[in-house]
C-alpha cells in the first residue's frame, strides 16, 4: 500500500509539470547547465531578476528575463564547438519563490513578435520595470532600444516603441545596458554606456513622458573613463554600486565597480573598515574604477557582469551576482549562468569564487556546498588569448597560476620563441574536457617545471580542515620523464603520477590530502626531455 501511494504521488506531481524534485537544500551550482523544475534546461542571458505580484495567486514572486539564442541550444548539445552567431530566439520568463527552484512561464517575446517589426537584428540587455499597471520590457534592438509592453508580468509583451538614444548618450544605441529597480522608491533606471566605445556610462529613469508613453525622463552621465561593458548596477548599505567588466567581447573579466550615496552620483571609489594584511584590495588600479576584491583571482568565475539581485531578510541584506558566461560564443566552459555571494568589508564588496554555495533567502544568508571546487581557473578557461601574451591586456602568466621554471626556458613575452603556457584545443580533446583552453608544459629543451595555486581560507569563505580530493585530467603528447599532481599543507606533501600513457586524455585522482590550517598549495610538477609535452585540464579540489 505504502509503495502504491509512493507511485501515486509521483505519477501526480509529473502529471503536474515537476517530474524533478524541488532543491530542498536550495543549492546554486556553477559550471552547469541549470535546470528548471521541469528538467528542462534554463536559457537566459543578458537579463535580469525582478520582484513583482503573481497576478493569479497574488504573492509576490521572483521573474527572470533573459534572451534564449539559438547557439545557446546548439552548444547545450555539443559544447566543443563555439558558434559565432547570437541570432536570438525568443525572451524567456521564468518564475520563482526563492531564486533557486525555477519554472519556465515560456515566451515572454516571441520571436515572431520581433521579426515582423525588425526582422533578423540583435536582441539583447534587457529588464523590466512596472510602470503603473503596465509592465515594461527596455531591450537592446538593433542600433535601438525597445520598450516592450504587457499587462502581465510573463507577458506576452508586445512592440511598444523605439527610443532613440543618440541625444542622451551620444550614440542610437547603447553599449551594453540592464534595468535596476530600487526597490526603496520603486523606481526603476536603465544603466547603460555609449554605443561607440562604451567609455562613457548613463543612469537615465524609466517612466511616463510628456506624451504619456512610457520611455526615459532623463539621462545623467556617472562615469567617464576605459571602456567598460556589461553596465549594471545594486543597491546594498543604502548605497549605489556601478559595476562593469572590460571590453573583452563574450570572453569574460574584471567586475569593477563604484559606489555612491544618490543613484544619479556622483561615484566615487569605496572605503573599507580596514585593509586586512592578507588582502590588498586593489583599489586605483584601472582608470577610476576599482576591481572588485576576488574577481581578478578567475575574471569573475569566467564570467562578465550580468545583473544583481539584493535579498532582504531577517539576517540583513545579501547580494547576488548573477554573471553570464556567453559560453556559446567565447567556448569558456559550460553553464551560461554564474551567481555567487558578495560579502562585504565596509563599502568595498568581495567576490566569492564558488562553484556550489547554498542560499537561505528568507534569512538572506549563504553557505559553501559540500562538492564546492576550491580551484580557481581549473580549466584554464579564464584566459581569452595564448599566453605570454604582449598585446593589451600584457600578461606573462597564466589567472590564477604561478609557473615555477625550475630547469629549462622561461616564458617572457620578449622572446618570441618563448615557451607557451596554454594551449587552444581540439574538437576531439573539447569533447573529453571542458572550454577551449588547457595548461600546456613543454619546452625545446630539457626542463622541469611546477604550476600551482595558492589557496586559503577567507573571511568568508572558510577551507575546513579534512581529507579532499585533488583531480585533473592528462593527455601526454610526448612522453614526460615525470608527471605529478601534488598538494602541500601543513607540513606534508602528498602526490601522484600520471600514468604513461600517450595520446589519451586521463584522469589522475589525488585522494586523502589531510588539509589543515585553512591552507594548502596545488599543482603540477613535471620533467622532461626537450619537446616533451602535455596538456592538463579541469583541476578540482573538493572537499571528500
């Protein structure tokens, strides 16, 4: 009888639409291709997150908007190959009551709904605002943007009207642009950058004109300086945080904010309580705008800023980023969603690297997950170009490694037959690992080398003592004479080799490293003869 009602219920909540089990724990993964409720994957990007009321149930609820294109279902399908069109699809909406489990409402625009207005153009950047009893979708179309209009929250939105931006920012369009709403005044503001350079970024407020359309009431420029792209912005403290990335196309970057006490400005650079002697905030370092604290150790879990969400609860206030990773575009991993805790210290926010994390938003607090990855840049997907690398952006090393030559030459970006320290692989290799990218040791002449990482316990993120798990995987070329994953802590070295297997990628597992003082340096430590080679990819260390 028991196992009957337990059919019973499952034939029923399938029969429902939730054929997956709710995310009682609520845990946010990273790197992953998300899921609905449903099982069905979620395609959202360029968008954003807002709170409105259920016009149905009358609760108030979580709507996500965001572009599907149709390379994010390609590449969902077969991540080894990165496409080079962003033709758009539709806009999706999906729904939530804690922002972890999701349920898709469908279109929110079709792609029909675009095409008879505008035919085959960009969509993209876009968010929503209540405006009255209507809600408005402002959105990147073509050299324009576009205000959609709906009486519903989940749409259908229809063709509003084009704004042209060229007396506001300079340009028709805009560079990049999201749509914040503050939730303290209810007002809503398109945060966006000039089209051409995107040097010069805007807050303009969303609202009802003259003529009784819903557009822009005004436009204050707030920064103007690098070009900085992926403009948005938060609210935490009662302060106002711009935020950007570099105009590295769909490769991912920096965060870089600044804060102020008025939404309109002016912004300055943060304050902190106190500099911790163990984190130098790199403030002052990128014309005017800072990086943001723990963005810079894997350019933002590869990823560019998307949009923010800020929790209230009983705890305080706690702030999401919410990155994209156009992975479909740039082949930097998989999952086109990256979210993660921001902590703070005084004015300044810190970004939690983190590959799985648990939400409470009632209480507007996190946790780090048990099979969180403590490895940054694991797949050496962080870095877009061949490193060393003597165009902008100059760099010698590879995000978030330190390359130890111990015997052999040195890579220098002043020698062009200088050793290469990443390596752009193979379809073949892309379908066994994950992004484009992998380590590369070799050399032309004899040579011994070790690549590691630093990794400790934060302030806010905690390294528990335990037993964990290092794991990477090897594809030998050219024989090596050795090949090691190693992990240092608290006095002891624990190691493994590779097996000698040519021409095969391979996984090589480390288990039982008893990690202790919140403390511990990974790596590989490789020798070889000249011409020796090897690549390695997607490093993890978890906690077992």
């Amino acid at each position: 009888m028991k196992q009957f009602l337990m059919l019973l219920a499952i034939a029923a909540s399938m029969a429902n639409g939730f054929a997956k089990p709710e995310n009682t724990e609520r845990t946010i993964r990273n790197d992953c291709f998300r899921q609905t409720v449903d099982g069905e994957t979620i395609y959202s990007q360029g968008g954003g997150i807002f709170r409105f009321e259920d016009p149905e149930t009358k609760k108030m609820r979580y709507y996500w908007y965001g572009v599907k294109y149709y390379a994010a279902e390609e590449y969902r399908k077969d991540p080894s190959v990165t496409l080079p069109n962003a033709q758009y699809d539709c806009v999706t909406c999906y729904v939530s009551d804690d922002l972890v489990n999701w349920k898709s409402l469908g279109e929110a625009v079709s792609h029909e709904e675009i095409d008879k207005h505008a035919g085959q153009t960009w969509l993209g950047r876009l968010g929503v605002v209540k405006v009255d009893s209507v809600y408005a979708m402002f959105v990147q179309c073509g050299s324009r943007v576009l205000v959609a209009e709906s009486a519903n929250p989940a749409g259908p939105f229809k063709w509003g009207r084009l704004i042209n931006m060229q007396d506001m920012v300079g340009t028709t369009n805009t560079g990049d642009q999201t749509v914040f709403v503050d939730e303290d005044t209810g007002k809503g503001y398109l945060v966006c950058s000039k089209g051409n350079g995107r040097n010069r970024i805007f807050v303009a407020e969303i609202g009802r004109t003259k003529d009784d359309s819903i557009g822009l009431l005004d436009c204050t420029k707030v920064y103007d300086g690098a070009g900085r792209e992926g403009n948005c912005m938060f609210k935490y403290g009662g302060k106002y945080y711009l935020c950007a990335s570099n105009l590295y196309g769909w490769d991912c970057s920096y965060a870089y904010f600044l804060v102020a006490d008025n939404v309109k400005g002016p912004y300055r650079e943060a304050i902190a309580y106190y500099k911790r002697p163990d984190n130098d905030y790199p403030l002052n370092i990128s014309n005017a705008m800072q990086i943001m604290p723990g963005s810079e150790r894997d350019y933002a879990h590869l990823s560019q800023t998307g949009f923010f969400y800020t929790l209230r609860g009983t705890n305080g206030e706690l702030v999401l980023y919410c990155g994209d990773r156009w992975a479909e575009f740039a082949g930097n991993g998989i999952g086109y969603n990256q979210w993660v805790p921001l902590s703070f210290d005084g004015e300044v926010p810190h970004f939690n690297s983190l590959s799985e994390w648990h939400l409470d938003p009632k209480n507007a607090s996190w946790s780090v997950g048990s099979k969180n990855n403590f490895a940054i840049n694991g797949s050496f997907d962080a870095d877009r170009r061949i490193i060393p690398l003597a165009a902008k952006p100059r760099q010698e090393y590879l995000t978030g490694w330190t390359t130890e030559f111990l015997k052999g030459s040195v890579a220098t970006v002043a020698d062009t037959l200088s050793p290469r320290l990443n390596h752009a692989k193979s379809r073949e290799d892309r379908r066994q690992t994950v992004g484009e990218m992998a380590l590369l040791i070799t050399d032309r002449q004899h040579f011994e080398r070790r690549v590691s990482q630093e990794i400790t316990a934060t302030p806010y993120v905690p390294l528990a003592d335990g037993s964990y798990t290092l794991t990477a995987k090897v594809k030998i070329e050219q024989p090596l004479k050795q090949l090691q994953l190693f992990a240092e802590t608290g006095g002891r070295t624990f190691k493994t080799s590779a097996k000698k297997q040519k021409g095969e990628w391979q996984t090589v597992e480390l288990k039982g490293i008893r990690l202790t003082g919140g403390k511990v340096k990974i790596g590989i430590h490789a020798k070889g003869n000249a011409n020796a080679r090897c690549l390695v990819d997607d490093i993890t260390l978890v906690r077992e």
